[in-house]
C-alpha cells in the first residue's frame, strides 16, 4: 500500500472542520430562510446571522457593527483600499501607501486607484520582506494620504509586519489603516481594541471554514464607499442576500482557531523548524527565505539553486506530497514571485522556490518522510540541469 498523501500546503487552503460542517448544515436544510424575511423563516435566519455576526466580532474584540460578512480575503481588500480611497478623494486624501509584498488583491486595487486618480507610494521592504519604518514614516508624512494597507502576515514567507506600529504611524498622520489579516488570524491576536488599525481581512477557508466566506473589519464611524450596490443589507456596505450559513460556519471556525492558537503555533513552528534545519542539512546551497526574521509558524519558503519551482512541485506531487510556489493566486504563473523580487531574491533563485505550509493535516511524520524524499528529489533536478 502506498504511503498516506501529504498535505503541505495550508496557506492555500484549509479543510473544512467537522465542527464547521455540523454548526452550518440545518441552515442549508430546514432554517433556509431569507433574513430580510419578516415571517418565521426570515426572523429564523436573522437571528443566526446576528448571532454569528456578534461572535465574530467577540473574535476580534469589536462591536457588531463593525463586522460585515464578505466572500473573503481579496473583496475586503478590494473594499479596504477602493472603498477608502473613493470616500476621501474628494478630500484631498489622493495617496494610498502599500508595500511591494502585499497580496494581489491589495497591489491590483491600489493600480486600480491610480488608474482613477490615486497617487500609489510603494514602501521600501528589507531583504527579509519586512518594512523599513523609516521609509514608511517618511511616505506616510503628507497630509494627502487616505489609506495605508500592510498584510499582517505573509502569504509566501511568514514574515510578521510591524503592524502595531505601522498602523499607529498611519492614524498619527491622519490616514486610514487596513490590514490583510488573512494569514494572521489563528496565528497571532487580531485585537481591534490594542492596535488602531481601521479595516482588517479575514479569509474562512484558511481557518477550516468554506471557501466563500470571510469577515471585514469596520471601524465604527470610519468612512468607506461600497463596491457594490443595490441593497440596505449590512447598512449598505456590502448589499447582497447574506449567506447564513457560511457566516455560522466563519463563527465557529475562528472561534476554535483562537481557542486553539497557543498550542497550534507551538505544533506548527515545532514541524517547521524541524523541517527547515533537516534541509539546511541534506540540500547543499540551500536558501531559507526571510530566515532570521520574525515569521508566522506555519510557513517555510526555500529556493534550491539549480532547480525550478516547477519541476520540483511536480516531482513532489508525484510522492504525494502538495507544496506550491507561493500564492495560490498566482498558480501558473511563469515570472518570479513578486514577493521574493521586492525582497531583492535574483530571479533564477526566486525561480527555485518551493512554499510549504503546515496546518491541521500536518504531522511530524509528515515531516520525517519530506526531510528523506526532498533532498533526492532536488539531486534528481540538479542531475538533469548537469548541475553536480
């Protein structure tokens, strides 16, 4: 019998929690009601989705409010930056600040901002990916700045923003602050009491909720103008028929990644570091990405001089081993990640990389049968690049 597939690739996605499944399946059968409905069904349904919207809120130590539910991580993003941008503009406030790293969804809407008016001012990053504060502090100066977005952690390399200070440096300057909380929630507080940011993302499917669903952190009295229209739902921020169910399942599933997340980052790192020092060891030349620096625990980065991502994704797919190359946004694409260019990675290593990312399919078996079947795979690659 072939041995178990290896999931190591958690920063794309997660698996549903059983308990996720069990608290969302009665609204997908018998509590189907619309909450906009005033009869039975509809009050029903209401109560439910007030419910998961106040434990939400409880997980991020917010009011109601200041939650609204949305499809995930890259329509709050798009809602954080486009939707600030365009309340402000008339204001004066013509900039949006963000960092070189940041997920897609946060760099296409801030060209979509420019391509309407908007000045973009790119933060300088270190080579380990993290913001140089300096530099920020300086970008950050004018008075004509509407909103800062800077993703808390990153989706390729773990690397842990300064967002406590950032975000205070922004609202010291008078412009908003939004961070892409979509790696970071589970891992670290997302405390809206302790740091001022103004608008924070959160994506269900990386916390072991569906696809689909994801919450918008709101802060009470901030201004925003909505991508969409046509509805009051959500006070008019997010118009639409809510979706019930997938804000119950998104209840549940961060309230269990916040019960969890002291002993699941002690697991995580744990496999991780084990894995990062077996590499080191087996793979000469091997390079660690944002090594040294502060990082999330469930994501490990490295590029292996002489391979290609590809090649090496392929042959690990065939073990049965699921890696990727960084985002999986970005999957297909043939140009270096962004992120590790920014970072100043040369191309041909930035080429190599290879994103392995733990969670709750992970095991330090896992871990044992990567550390042997990696490095004869990267042998294999070299052999075949006539690199010894």
């Amino acid at each position: 019998m072939p041995p178990a597939p290896i999931y190591l690739d958690h920063a794309a996605t997660t698996p549903v929690r059983p308990e996720v499944l069990e608290a969302m399946t009665p609204y997908f059968g018998p509590r189907f009601g619309n909450p906009s409905s005033t009869h039975r069904w509809g009050r029903e349904a209401r109560a439910a989705l007030d419910a998961a919207r106040e434990r939400v809120a409880q997980c991020l130590h917010a009011a109601p409010d200041e939650v609204c539910f949305t499809s995930g991580g890259t329509e709050s993003d798009n809602l954080a930056v486009l939707g600030a941008w365009r309340s402000l503009k008339a204001h004066g406030k013509r900039a949006v600040v963000t960092s070189p790293t940041e997920h897609k969804a946060v760099l296409v809407a801030a060209h979509q901002a420019a391509k309407e008016g908007a000045e973009e001012r790119i933060l300088a990053v270190g080579a380990s990916g993290a913001v140089d504060l300096a530099d920020a502090e300086a970008k950050l100066a004018p008075s004509d700045v509407a909103i800062a977005s800077v993703m808390w952690v990153n989706n390729e390399t773990g690397v842990l923003q300064p967002i406590a200070e950032l975000a205070a440096l922004a609202k010291s300057r008078g412009a908003l602050f939004h961070t892409d909380a979509v790696q970071a929630f589970g891992k670290v507080e997302v405390d809206a009491t302790r740091i001022p940011f103004d608008f924070a993302s959160v994506s269900g499917h990386k916390l072991g909720a569906p696809k689909g669903i994801g919450c918008f952190y709101i802060r009470r009295g901030t201004s925003l103008e909505p991508l969409f229209f046509g509805g009051s739902q959500d006070r008019g921020r997010r118009p639409g028929t809510e979706n019930v169910a997938m804000a119950v399942g998104l209840a549940r599933a961060m309230e269990l990644a916040i019960a969890e997340r002291e002993a699941h980052w002690r697991e995580l790192e744990a496999m991780r570091d084990a894995l990062e020092a077996a590499l080191r060891e087996r793979v000469p030349g091997l390079v660690v990405h944002s090594a040294g620096a502060a990082r999330a625990p469930h994501i490990l980065n490295v590029s292996v001089p002489g391979t290609d991502s590809e090649s090496l994704l392929m042959a690990l797919d065939l073990q049965g081993v699921a890696a990727s190359s960084g985002s999986a946004c970005q999957s297909g694409s043939v140009t270096p990640s962004h992120v590790l260019s920014a970072m100043g990675i040369p191309a041909d290593i930035a080429n190599a990389a290879v994103r392995m990312s733990f969670g709750s399919l992970s095991t330090p078996d896992d871990v044992t049968r990567v550390a042997e079947l990696f490095p004869a795979l990267v042998a294999k690659a070299r052999g075949l690049a006539g690199i010894a």
